[in-house]
C-alpha cells in the first residue's frame, strides 16, 4: 500500500502529454490511434489500445531495479520457465474456493503435510497448518493463537484488565511489532548488546510473567541471518517452568530458516522436535524457491489452535474451514511450492541451499581479505552476513558504499542496528537461488573498482543522511 502522494496531472501541459507518447504506440486503426499520453492521477476519458497500454506501462517499469542483483531482498526473484507455466494456467483460480478448485485444495493440504514431516511434527497426519500470502500473515495466525490460548487457559485466574505480552528479541520482522500494536499485545524485546545481536535465552525468560502468550525466537535473523538458539531458548523455559510453574509455548520464526536448517544443518534440534515448539511458520517466496508470495503457518497439534479462529463458509459451495487473515487470494503460488516440492525434493532443496551458502561464505571471506570491512556474520547459518567497515576507516562508510554501488545496479541495503547498539551501521548481503558465483565476482570487482575512490574522500559523504536511513525488511 503506498503511503507516498504522487505528483498531480495539471502542471503537465498538453505539449508535454503530446510528446510523452510514442507515435508507434497508436493501432494501424486511425480511429484508434492516440496523439496524446493519457492522465496518471485520474481515470482516462476512454479506453486505450491494448498494446498501447501495455507499451506505457511496459516502458515506466522499466526505471524498476533489476530484482536479480537485488541483495536486499530474501524474496525470490528466480524461477524454473514450468513453475511460471503452471502458475499462468492458475492465476484466475481462487484459493479460498476449495469446493470449487479442490485439486488445488489437495496440493495445499499435501505441502502442510511435507511441512510437518521435515519440521518433525510428533504426528504429522494430525498437525494443522494453511498457506498464507506470506510469513508477516502466517505470524499474525501464530500470534492469535498465542494470545487466544493465554485468554482461554487464564480467563478465571487473571482479572479482565490483565494485559498478555510477547517476548522477542528487538531483532525480529516488523511484522511482529505490527501483530503486537494491532492486536493489543506488549511487546517485551530483549535487546542487542556488544557483539550478541539476536536474542539471548536468559534474558528473555525473565522477561516472561503470567501474563506472556508466548516467546518468539527466530530462526534466521533479518538484520544478520544468524540462527537465534532455539533448543536453549526452550531449555531456559523449561527451568523457568520448574521454578515458578508457568508454562510459556515458544514460536519458530522459520521465515528463512527453517527452509534452510532442515537441509544443511540436520542436527540442529529447534523444530517440533523440541515438545515446548508450538508452532512454526516460513516463507514459501523465501528459501522455498517461490515466487512472491506464499507462506505457511503449522501448529503442532490441533490443540494448539484455538477451534474459535477458525471459520467456516457455505456461500461458495460446501463447508469450507478458514483460519487466514486473507480471504481471496490466487492459487498460484500454492502450485508453485508443490511443484517446487516434487521438482526439487530433499536432495535437490539440500543442493540448491548448500550451493547458496557455499556463494555467501566465499563472498564473505573475499570482502574480509579486502581489509576495509569487518564481518560480523559469514553466511555460515542463512546464506546470509552482514559487515561494517574496519576502525581503522574513516573516509568513508557502509551508507557510501551502498549508495556507490546503486550506481552500478546492486542494490546493498545499508542501516543501523537496534537497541542497544543503534551506533554499528551495516552492510548486509542475501544470496539466494540465482545469486551465482559468476555475479558475486562481478559483485566483488565492482567494490574493488570503487575501493580507490571511496578512500579518497575527505569524509563519508552520508554522514546527514545516514541517521535518515531506514532498513526495509
């Protein structure tokens, strides 16, 4: 939703509009034909040629960023020409339409149930899931659910006035802020401190009081892709548990990660296998390979969603359950995870992942051995690290680089760290499927190119700029 006002139509005059449409754009019909580029801010008098639509729309695009060189993003921005085939022939189908489309229904039923299984749920046949239009939803679901039990299980024991609170490291997605300003919970976040820049188990588990839903840990932190410890997370609770009896359920934030993990680091326990995980949730359109967007939201067990959330509808034929925020939405991306599933399975996704995380470590030591930058990740965990430039480097810093590489169609995200340590400004580079050897080196002679300059400067350029910066997840 764009929160920005657009520039308005009148100061165009009607020279400009004449001279802001390509001749070639009008049809061979001369009724057809137009001289003049149609109003941005205002409905058009009459309809337009098709290709003449399309060529305007075709042509501003083109000011986009190339999604390929986009390191900021973790979503995917590469595809097998079959999975946009299929997603083509199922955009028209409605995924809340399950009697109407149940094929598609059946495909989004098997993904949850490859989901329980490689998340190790204690019976997979019986854990609960849906797809989501992504993991800022699925988040939502699992927040809910966390509250919803809290409010159930302590209805008769804590006045109404009672206010439940989440705990989370100041680390996580904004999603989680929104979930907590929305839905009226406390956000109680640990923050970071020296060079711990994810959660810590102690310090979350004393923040935890009987009015906590839940902790949130995450597997795959946005601001450095390090793994937050999940099984010591658990074990804290566990002590916590034995001391003053609260029972606090813990939330994978497996946005990244947990289509990471399961693959290269096989004897990481965080999942359901670890009895205090009540629920998990990813991003298909991240590490599972998808084209934005699609999500997927799994609890352990019935019994950890609450019967109430969920809603069931006859006015599209048949009894229909629903437990998304969303109502509509295609089926696209539905049959991309599946199809990306059966393409790829275990084997596959393993190869796919390891071969991004092999990109991301040697990247990571290649800017190491260029002795202006300091790694505070390597992409040993997501394929995913983070740096800042050395001490002893004070002519320019990372919101230079990232501006100098802009120049060049890399788009670096560059930005400040939370609380407590808002003073270490970062570079931070995703690799992903399609981020290959070949583009990392061209990645690295860019900043090599750009190295000599950047010395030269009396001082960093974007130093009024840098405290403006925001970081966009």
């Amino acid at each position: 939703m764009p929160l920005h006002r657009g520039t308005h139509d009148a100061p165009r005059t009607e020279e400009h509009r004449r001279l802001a449409l390509n001749p070639f754009f009008g049809e061979a019909d001369p009724t057809a034909s137009m001289d003049t580029a149609p109003p941005t801010h205002r409905l058009p008098d009459g309809p337009l040629p098709p290709s003449s639509a399309y060529r305007l729309v075709h042509d501003e695009l083109m000011l986009d960023g190339n999604s390929r060189l986009n390191l900021a993003t973790f979503v995917t921005t590469w595809m097998e020409p079959q999975a946009g085939v299929l997603m083509g022939e199922c955009r028209d189908k409605n995924m809340i339409d399950k009697d109407e489309y149940p094929r598609t229904a059946e495909l989004e039923r098997r993904c949850v149930a490859m989901l329980a299984d490689l998340w190790h749920a204690p019976d997979p046949a019986t854990a609960v899931g849906c797809s989501t239009t992504g993991s800022s939803e699925a988040c939502m679901l699992a927040g809910l659910a966390l509250k919803r039990r809290w409010s159930t299980r302590n209805s008769d024991r804590y006045p109404a006035t009672a206010r439940p609170n989440l705990v989370m490291g100041v680390n996580v997605q904004v999603c989680w802020e929104k979930f907590c300003t929305f839905w009226e919970v406390e956000a109680r976040q640990v923050p970071m401190e020296g060079e711990r820049f994810h959660l810590d188990p102690q310090a979350a588990a004393e923040l935890c009081d009987e009015n906590t839903i839940g902790v949130v840990g995450i597997l795959g932190s946005t601001f450095d892709g390090s793994y937050e410890p999940i099984a010591e997370l658990c074990a804290a609770l566990d002590e916590l548990q034995e001391r003053t009896g609260l029972d606090i359920p813990v939330h994978v934030d497996g946005a990244s990660g947990a289509m990471v993990a399961p693959f290269l680091d096989e004897d990481l326990v965080w999942d359901f296998r670890l009895p205090r995980v009540s629920s998990i949730n990813t991003s298909g359109h991240k590490y599972g390979l998808v084209y934005p967007g699609v999500g997927w939201a799994l609890w352990r067990s019935p019994d950890e969603l609450p019967e109430e959330l969920v809603f069931r509808v006859n006015y599209l034929g048949g009894d229909m359950p629903t437990f998304a925020l969303n109502f509509s939405r295609p089926g696209a991306q539905v049959v991309a995870q599946y199809y990306t599933f059966l393409r790829l399975g275990r084997e596959g996704f393993r190869a796919v992942q390891q071969a991004s995380r092999d990109v991301a470590r040697r990247l990571a030591a290649e800017f190491e051995n260029l002795g202006d930058f300091r790694l505070l990740s390597r992409g040993d965990e997501l394929p995913v690290f983070a740096l800042t430039t050395g001490p002893d480097v004070h002519a320019y810093d990372v919101f230079d680089v990232s501006r100098r590489l802009r120049e060049h169609g890399w788009l670096v995200p560059a930005y400040t760290f939370p609380a407590n340590r808002q003073d270490l400004a970062v570079l931070r580079v995703v690799c992903r499927n399609g981020f290959s050897s070949d583009l990392a080196e061209m990645l690295l002679e860019d900043v090599r190119r750009l190295l000599p300059e950047l010395r030269r400067q009396p001082h960093p350029l974007n130093r009024d700029r840098a405290t403006q910066t925001g970081f966009h997840h």
